[in-house]
C-alpha cells in the first residue's frame, strides 16, 4: 500500500491518484486507500465501482456544485473526488456521447463527470435530462443511492 495524499472538507475529497514514491502509510488513512501498483485508469475504475454514485472534478468546478445540489435536493449524497489536470485523461467516456457536442473525438469525460452504477452519466447537462425526464430517481433507487 502507498501514502495518499487527500485533502478532505465537509463532503469533497480530492485525491493525488500518482504514485507516490513513499512507502510509509498517509496519515490520512480512509477506505479510499490505493494500491502503488495500480494506475490512475485502475484507481478511477475502482473508485467508481466502490460508490453507487460519484463525482469526478475540478477543484473550485461550479458546476460540481450545480450537480451536489441536485442530488442533495433528491436525498442523495454523492462522493465526490477532485482531479487535478494530469489524471483527468483517466477519466472515461460515457458511451452515448454526442457526436455534435464540444468535446467530440475526445476519449474521456471531461469534469465535471457523475457515475451512477458504475455508469458514466454525463456531465452537468446530461444529469438535468435524466433528472427532467424521471429516469434519475428510479436509477438512483436501483443502485441502492436513494430509498423511496
């Protein structure tokens, strides 16, 4: 196991998912403990198996808070992890991307990205839909986030 380095405020953890050249334990010790031998693509994946729904950002990313506060209105308190500008290519896609959208042709999510079941959701604009069209909830329900 190696040292992770994680700064934490009320519901915001921000991880430095490098390795760490450091074989001593962090004495910020949690369950969000990361194997060195895993790689940022690995860290993320596993990360984002572990909590039914979470948040990947930019420190200060507004639109981070737009999507907490919609979940919070629903009952519902996401992970959050902010990434700084190296690991988000370790981000992945959502599959249904747009091919007319802004970030076409790119590989990864750009942050803000939510994970609800281990599914990439989008960004800001595809959890609103989600949430305007009454598929959020039922899916929130169905990955055990949210009791109705």
């Amino acid at each position: 196991m190696q040292g992770l380095q994680q700064r934490c405020s009320a519901d915001l953890a921000h991880l430095d998912l490098s390795p760490s050249p450091t074989t001593s334990p962090s004495p910020y010790a949690t369950s969000f403990s990361i194997d060195g031998a895993e790689s940022a693509e690995e860290k993320i994946q596993r990360l984002i198996s572990e909590h039914p729904v979470i948040i990947f950002s930019r420190s200060g990313c507004c639109m981070c808070h737009v999507m907490k506060k919609l979940l919070a209105t629903i009952g519902v308190n996401p992970t959050v992890i902010e990434l700084d500008d190296h690991e988000i290519a370790a981000l992945p896609v959502a599959p249904d991307c747009d091919p007319l959208s802004p970030t076409a042709g790119h590989t990864t999510q750009p942050p803000p990205a939510v994970f609800i079941g281990g599914t990439c959701i989008g960004g800001v604009d595809s959890l609103v839909a989600l949430h305007l069209s009454g598929h959020l909830v039922p899916k929130l329900v169905e990955v055990g986030a949210l009791w109705v």
